[in-house]
C-alpha cells in the first residue's frame, strides 16, 4: 500500500489521499465486520437449536429402534430397510458476501411395505425426522463456520490497517511534511538574502 518512495508536493498529495482511503476502508471494514458479528450470532442461535432438535430426535429414533428390535428382531429390521435414495436439497443466502447454507430440505421415498409391528413403522418415521434434523443441524453450523472465517478475516485487515499501514503511511507523511517545510525554510532565507544584496553583488 505505500507504493514506493514518495517525495515533494506531489508525494505529499499522493500520501494524504492514501491515508484518507486507509481510514475509509478501516470504517467500512468497522461497519462490515459488526454486520457479521451480529448475523454470525444469530446463526450459532439457530444451530444451537437445531442441535436441540436433532438430539431430540436421536433419542427418539434410538427409543424405537430398541421396541422395534425388541418386538420384531433385527432380521425383520434388516429386511425392512428402505431402498430408495434420500434427495437433498439445501438453500442457500448471502452475508456480506459470504454465501453460506440457510436451509436444508430432504425428500423421502415411498415408506416400503414393513412386515412388523408398529414400532417398526414408527421407528422408520422417527430415524427419518432425525436424518433431516441432523441434515438442518450441519447447514446451520457450516454457515457459523463460514461466516465466522469471514468476520475472523475482516477483523484482521482492520487491525492491520489500524495497526501497521495507517502508522506507517502517517510517519511517512509527516516525514515528507517536515523536509518540505525544511526546504520552503531554505528558500525562503535564500530569497530574503537574495533581496538584500546590492545591485553591484548582484553582478
């Protein structure tokens, strides 16, 4: 971002409106990275939720697979397991830039024929609900992950700005200020002499 040596007026210029472009990103990265922190939180709300609903739901999945075992036995639970593929479908939003998931749907098959009890039939519907539970669950913290990674990215080019080329680009400026103020001193007292001498030294 220095760009080089810079040196007389025309560096004073470039350095002013260097640091006046460092300041204005150093403000927008301050409203960017606050946009991201407030979204970053509302979306560890709504994976911490569905954390709750998929831990909710395995319980469930878990308590009728034991009555359906119990009742009907693991070779009627084997047989009775579907063969159809699973269709997921998962919709996407964007944060400041950073497109991440915002929502995950699933479709099922056709529920297959089951020669067992009902538990057999409510433990296939529970294991169902929690898969889709747990596919909501991993959307929701792939977009933490995400958008986290960004706000984490954000706050480090502010400091660095902040930190290390705002500083840099104001010492090099009040540097340069300073040797031109040197040298309009000088031309001055040059100047003043100048006037000074008669017109025979002047010859």
């Amino acid at each position: 971002m220095s760009g080089g040596p810079v040196a007389g007026r025309a560096g004073r210029l470039m350095l002013t409106a260097r640091l006046s472009t460092a300041r204005r990103a150093v403000e927008l990265l301050d409203r960017k990275q606050r946009a991201l922190a407030v979204d970053c939180a509302r979306l560890e709300l709504v994976a911490a939720r569905a954390a709750e609903d998929f831990e909710r739901a395995a319980r469930t999945a878990t308590r009728w697979l034991r009555r359906s075992v119990a009742l009907d036995g693991r070779r009627i639970l084997l047989d009775s397991m579907p063969e159809a593929t699973v269709e997921v479908v998962v919709g996407y939003a964007v944060t400041m830039g950073v497109r991440h998931p915002a929502s995950c749907g699933v479709r099922f098959g056709p529920e297959p024929p089951l020669a067992g009890s009902s538990a057999l039939v409510q433990a296939l519907r529970a294991h169902r609900t929690a898969l889709a539970a747990a596919l909501q669950l991993a959307a929701a913290q792939r977009a933490v992950a995400l958008v986290s990674e960004e706000l984490a990215r954000t706050r480090q080019q502010q400091r660095t700005l902040e930190l290390r080329w705002i500083p840099r680009l104001e010492q090099q400026l009040a540097v340069l200020v300073q040797r031109l103020d040197e040298t309009e001193r000088e031309e001055n007292v040059r100047l003043r002499w100048a006037a000074r001498r008669t017109p025979w030294e002047r010859s």
